[in-house]
C-alpha cells in the first residue's frame, strides 16, 4: 500500500504531465479564444435541488426540494432579488419499494431532476428571465438510465420529457445554460486524441486556459446516442472565468446564439478571484441544500407508525465502529 509521499510524488508526476501536453497544444491556438466580460443589465433565474435518501431493508425513502432564484442586474449591480416557489421551500418525499442497490442510485438521480427541471419551468414561465442557469448537465447523464424492464423506467422517460419540455419554454425566451462545477467528463481530451490515463476535461483545460479563455465550442456527444436522438442541439465548452479556480464545464441548447453564451457565464462568474462562480447559482444553492435532521425527522415518525417493520440495512446500525 502507498504511504502518503507516494500518493504525493504519483500527483505531482501526473501534473507535471498534464502540464507539457496542454503546453503543447497550446500552440494550436484555434482550441482556445479570449473571453470578453460586459456589463450585466439582464434578469438571470438559477435553479438548484437538495436531496437527502435513506435506505432500508425493501425501501427508499428520498426528500427533496429545489429553489429557482431570480436575480435582477442593472449595471452589473444586484437590483432586485425573487425566488420561486419560496426562500426556503417545504421538502417533498417519495419511497420505492424493492429497488436493488444501482436501481437506489438512479432513484434518488431521477427524482432530484425531476424536481429541478420543473422548477425551472415554472420559473421561466412566471419568472419571465433573460437567462437560466440550470445546476448541472442539460442532459441526463448515461448511469441516469435504468433498464427498460425496470419500474424506474417511466421516471427516467418522464425526466426525458420534462428536458424537453424546457427547451422548448426557453426557446426565443431565454438562454437556457447549464453549469457543471465538477465535471469528470472526457469528451474533450479524447476528440483531441488524448489516451492518458487519468485525464478528464477539467484537469487538462486548467493547464490550457489562461483566465478569460474559452476552449472552443463542440457537440455534448461525438456520435449520437439514444439521449441525444431526442434531445438535440446540446453543446459544450470549457470557461477559466480565474486563474485561481479551476474551469467550468458549460453546456447550452443552441438558440442561433452560441456566440453570447460565453460573454454571459463570464461575465457572471469573475466577480470573484477564488470561486469563478454565479452568484445566482450559489445563492439558490444555499436556498436549496437540506438539513440531516429533516430526515431524522421523518425516520422517527416512520418508527412511530409502524413499530419494528421499518429496519435499517445492518450497516447503518451495528452497535460498534
């Protein structure tokens, strides 16, 4: 087993890596372009999701809430603040019975996206915003997809219909945008036929990018999927709103209005140094995040109705460490 200074040297080593090839495709400069900031005279609705899940034995017990924040610019400057449906709003549960330990995952994926793409349908529709910035991926991502015999299949087709109902309610209203701050993908590296292991997106672009640079705009996927096949004309890039945070994967539904799209999350995420983010998105993350003691809560009453029937996995409640 590798003590600390190995895990340490085998970091240092794959930086030092990462940092020769992105220098040596930094001379290529048409996978990059500057980035300009403008001034932010435009309404920008954010909309994140909480999610708390609970397993036992035979059920999951999944809560949840997400929050639509609209915050009104003029001159750069915060004017005006709403949010939908409130501040805080109240939590929503579900349960399902007999799921299998992947089926669990996808559950508890499913029903956080369900709650947060109608949400920012209903903000988009009441909210009337400029610019919406979803928490995430525009598109369900491959492990979100349970097997078609599988009773989660109708939830992962109802998610599918809810993206595109969004697309279609932004379209000619607003610039619909996702932001991923902690993308693990590899699309990029492998278009540019980049095969190191250990390489996602994110870690090879921070070498790239300087700060207000852009990687160039590609499709979500290469080759179509059967995602894609119904949700189409989703693109990505790469933005380094900082030298001092690491880049944003971004991703939007192309509305013959790719070339603004950069400007905008730029200009929203380098009000700060340190974390190169909007500020909506951070506010209605705050809004939305859940409170263990919510489901602590809820446990407790469960016991309370029906006595010894209720069991945790032995896991979850061995009396010993």
């Amino acid at each position: 087993m590798a003590g600390l200074s190995e895990v340490a040297d085998a970091i240092k080593s794959s930086e030092g890596k990462i940092r020769k090839i992105a220098e040596e495709f930094r001379k290529d400069n048409s996978l990059f372009f500057p980035v300009k900031t403008e001034k932010i005279d435009y309404s920008v609705c954010a909309v994140d999701g909480g999610l708390l899940s609970e397993r036992f034995h035979g059920t999951d017990i999944i809560m949840g809430k997400a929050v639509a924040v609209l915050f009104e610019y003029s001159d750069s400057k915060l004017s005006s603040c709403r949010y939908l449906p409130d501040k805080f709003p109240v939590s929503v549960m579900d349960a399902k019975l007999g799921l299998d330990e992947h089926e669990s995952q996808i559950c508890s994926s499913l029903f956080r996206l369900n709650m947060e793409i109608k949400t920012a349908i209903e903000a988009v529709k009441n909210l009337s915003p400029q610019v919406l910035l979803f928490d995430g991926s525009l598109l369900p991502v491959p492990s979100d997809m349970p097997g078609k015999d599988s009773i989660l299949f109708p939830r992962y087709r109802e998610v599918l219909d809810s993206y595109a109902e969004l697309y279609k309610t932004c379209k000619g209203k607003c610039s619909l945008i996702g932001v991923i701050k902690d993308s693990r993908s590899r699309r990029f590296v492998k278009e540019l036929g980049i095969n190191e292991d250990g390489i996602s997106d994110s870690y090879f672009t921070n070498f790239l990018l300087r700060k207000g640079e852009s990687t160039r705009i590609f499709p979500y996927a290469k080759e179509e999927t059967p995602v894609t096949k119904e949700l189409k004309n989703v693109f990505s890039f790469y933005l380094k709103p900082s030298d001092f945070d690491l880049p944003l994967r971004i991703e939007f539904v192309d509305d013959n209005n790719s070339e603004k799209i950069p400007v905008i999350v730029n200009s929203l995420s380098a009000i700060s140094e340190n974390y190169a983010y909007p500020a909506s998105l951070i506010e209605a993350d705050l809004c939305a995040v859940m409170n263990p003691v919510e489901m602590e809560k809820v446990k407790s009453e469960l016991s309370s109705l029906l006595g010894s029937s209720l069991k945790p996995l032995r896991r979850s409640s061995r009396p010993f460490r």
